[in-house]
C-alpha cells in the first residue's frame, strides 16, 4: 500500500474555492465614487434570484434608494432614489406583494415626519400611500406586515400620546387607522423591529416599555382591540431593552434584547409562549461571544441563527446559532472589518442559503451583501469517508480534536481552514500510530473546515469541526 498522510488541504484550488463561497461577499456598497446608497440597517427580501433592499443614506440624492441585486451578487440596480419629498431615511425592510414592493420611510415627506410607499419591482410606479406627521404616528421603523389587503406597521413617535402607535392602512393607500397609542409611563418606543402576525393577533415589542421600563412583549388584534402585555422585561434576569422583531413558531415566540444593565452581560436570546408563559433565558451574551444585538433570530430545524452587533473575536460583531434548548452556540462567522462590519439587521433564509447585509466595511467602508452557505453549516459530525475509516472527536470541542484513522502509517501534514478560506492552522507530523491530535484552541469559536487525502491527492474523508469554548 502506497504511504497515505493525512492532508487538511481544501482540496488543492478548486477546495479553496469551495470554503471561501461559504461566506462570500456579493456586494461592497460604494458611495463615492458610484453612487450605490450605504449603511444598510434592514434586511432583504428575496424573490426567485432576485433581492431587493433599501439603505438609509447614499444613492443620487444622498437620502437613501431602493436596489435590487441577482442572488449571485450580479445585476446591480438602484431602482429609485429618495429626494427627501418623497420620503428619506428609509430603514426597514421591503414586503413584497406580486411585483410591488412596500415599504416606509424614517423622515421626509410634506411634515418630514417619514412615508408609507409602493414601488414596483422594475423601479417603476412610485407612489406614496401615506403620508405621517405628528398627529397620526410619526418616524415609522421596521417592516409592514401585509394581511389580505392591509399593511400593519409601528411608529417610533406620533399617535394621540407622541410615543408612538400601532397602524393599519389598506395597500391602495387608503383607510389608515391608528389601532394603539403607547403610554410614556408605560409601554413608548416601539423602536425598529415589525410586528408579527398570527391569525388576527399581531405581536411587538417596545424598547422601553413594561411596568419595570425595560421593554415589553405585547400583543393586539389586528382591529385594534385587545391590547395585553404578556411580558415586562427585566435587568435582573439578564434582558432588557428588546430591538428587532419576534420569531414566532407553533405558540412560542423567540427574540433577542439588545443589553441587561450588566457590566458582563450584552444582551440575550429568549423564548416565551404567545400566552406570556414559559419566559426562558436561553443564552445571554459575554463580550467575546457578542455584543448587543439588534435583528431577529431564524429558526430552522431546531436552531437558532442571528447576527449580532458588536464583540466576537475581532470586536466587530458575528453570525450566531444556537439550539433552541440553549445549547450549542457557535459563532459561525467572525466581522472583521473587511468581511463585513457591525450588522444592524437580520438574516434572510432562501433556498438553503442565508443572505444578509452589514452596515459597515468591505472594500469601500460602506457596508456590504453577503451570502452564507448552510451546506457548510449542516453535518458537522458527518464524516464522508472514502477510503478506510476516518473519525474525529470529540466535536464540538474546546480545540483539541483527535483523528482516527484504520491507516497506521505514513507521513502526515495537518492544515485547517476557518469559513472565510483562511489558513488557522498547518502542520507535519509522522504517523506511527492511528491516531493524531491537532489543537486549535487559540483560534475563536466557529466552524472549521478540513479533507483528509493520500499523497496523491485523492480524497479519503472529509468533514467539519466546531471551536466551541
């Protein structure tokens, strides 16, 4: 039998390729030199192979656009461009309906108190349905919520008490109704973040609301009846101050707040039934896992998946998931400035690929578009053996894996790869036994990526580990 070694190679080129499309940067905004709009703080919305977003600032007019982008990063549109009379500032997300696109915006318009607006998907058909000001809701944040032929939404300020209200309004542009006024003293802001629908019950949460004033979860029927807060948040359980939107799956809901009040603890992930029962702390943030998060989380197939702001190992935010039970958290992507840098939005899920936007960095400063592959995510413990038998354990684990392999000799080199094709790790070592060990507990917590091929280059197993300290 020929000398096998072990090689962590990404497969020669074309395996190097492979890793670096598991996060891969479709889009560096640039603002400067070719207007594109930049600081994204939504999310996209995803249709066929097509995505559509909106950033707050940038484009012609510098007061924010509406883009679309193919799903491959190619095909760039700036589909319109705000001029403050028709709207500026737009921060939330776009809801698609046919081909018209629904949206809002924070400012402008005759008060400058922000719009409601319809655009069709080719850029064309601009229209505002609504305009705000003070008296009917004011600053209106995060995405419409379309039900048959109404948008539901939620105003930062304005409605009778000028701390914001809850609202409906019909798709033509007509019938808009203030459903609910918040209180100062007991439930205002009902900052960024979208309502969530269930049947005729609507679900939010408000920054400072509750009677502890650390936020609510509140839920209202969609005529703007039975108002009821079913959970005042807490510092002392290690959440407070709620952004972003909730999860809801069956009759349980799942978000993230975004700080505690705590000196080391950034924020946390939780569960709680629609009811208001079963509240469940499921992770609370440490700065090296994350800082403050500000989007919402996905599920999908028992785990959850979010970005967050800030911390991680480069300080600059990171991609998360985490079992629904609390276990399992991984920080599958690291920011580091030119990847990507400080999110303020969301993830979205099409066609087993998560597509997202980062408010700050790649190439031009101005924030970027990225893709993340699940293919890379699923079948961690999963190893493709070609050739002989090849395991590795434990996994996750705290660094230290251990390969076992039914070949007990011949010359090894160890290489590993971290999701953004970056070589963490590369070693030689004679095989004599048929076992080998390999550390990588200096390196942050993520997914990693290594093959095991003979000297010849064929494959004999291949899978991924999980840093997990």
């Amino acid at each position: 039998m020929k000398k096998l070694f072990i090689l962590f190679n990404i497969f020669l080129c074309l395996g190097i390729r492979l890793v670096e499309a598991q996060y891969n940067v479709l889009l560096s905004f640039n603002n400067t030199s070719n207007p594109q709009g930049n600081f994204p703080l939504g999310n996209l919305t995803v249709s066929g192979n097509t995505m559509y977003g909106v950033t707050p600032i940038g484009g012609a007019s510098k007061n924010g656009c509406v883009f679309s982008l193919s799903t491959n990063g190619s095909n760039y549109k700036d589909l319109f461009d705000f001029n403050d009379t028709d709207g500026s500032y737009p921060e939330g997300t776009l809801t698609l309906s046919g081909n018209i696109l629904y949206g809002t915006t924070y400012r402008g318009g005759i008060s400058d108190s922000g719009v409601i607006f319809s655009i069709h998907t080719d850029g064309t058909g601009y229209k505002i349905l609504t305009q705000f000001s003070a008296i009917n809701a004011d600053n209106p944040y995060g995405k419409l919520v379309l039900s048959g032929n109404k948008l539901f939404g939620k105003a930062q300020y304005g409605g009778a008490n000028h701390w914001g209200c809850v609202f409906s309004v019909d798709t033509t542009g007509t019938g808009f109704k203030d459903l609910f006024d918040f209180l100062y003293h007991e439930d205002p802001w009902p900052v960024i973040g979208s309502l969530t629908i269930s049947g005729s019950t609507l679900y939010g949460m408000t920054f400072y609301g509750g009677t502890l004033h650390y936020g609510n979860i509140f839920s209202i029927d969609t005529n703007g009846t039975g108002y009821a807060d079913i959970y005042d948040f807490n510092e002392g359980y290690g959440d407070a101050y709620p952004f972003g939107s909730l999860t809801l799956s069956g009759n349980t809901l799942y978000g993230m707040t975004n700080d505690s009040y705590c000196s080391y603890i950034f924020g946390n992930i939780f569960s709680i039934k629609t009811d208001g029962s079963a509240y469940k702390n499921i992770h609370s943030f440490t700065s090296a896992e994350g800082e403050w998060p500000t989007g919402d989380v996905t599920l999908l197939g028992g785990k959850l998946y979010g970005m967050i702001q800030n911390g991680g190992s480069d300080g600059k935010g990171c991609i998360i998931s985490i079992d629904t039970n609390g276990s399992g958290y991984t920080q599958l992507v690291n920011f580091n400035g030119s990847n990507g840098q400080f999110p303020q939005g969301s993830m979205v899920f099409y066609n087993n690929v998560f597509y997202g936007m980062v408010s700050e960095g790649g190439a031009n400063g101005d924030g970027l578009i990225f893709s993340l592959d699940t293919t890379f995510i699923n079948g961690i413990n999963t190893v493709k053996n070609v050739f002989g038998n090849i395991t590795i354990s434990p996994n996750p684990s705290t660094g230290i894996f251990t390969i076992q392999s039914s070949v007990v000799s011949g010359q090894s080199s160890v290489e590993v790869y971290n999701v953004l094709g970056e070589k963490v790790y590369s070693s030689s070592h004679s095989l004599s036994t048929n076992h080998y060990s390999f550390d990588l507990s200096n390196q942050p917590n993520g997914i990693y990526l290594y093959r095991v091929l003979n000297e010849d280059g064929s494959l004999l197993g291949e899978g991924k580990v999980i840093v997990q300290k």
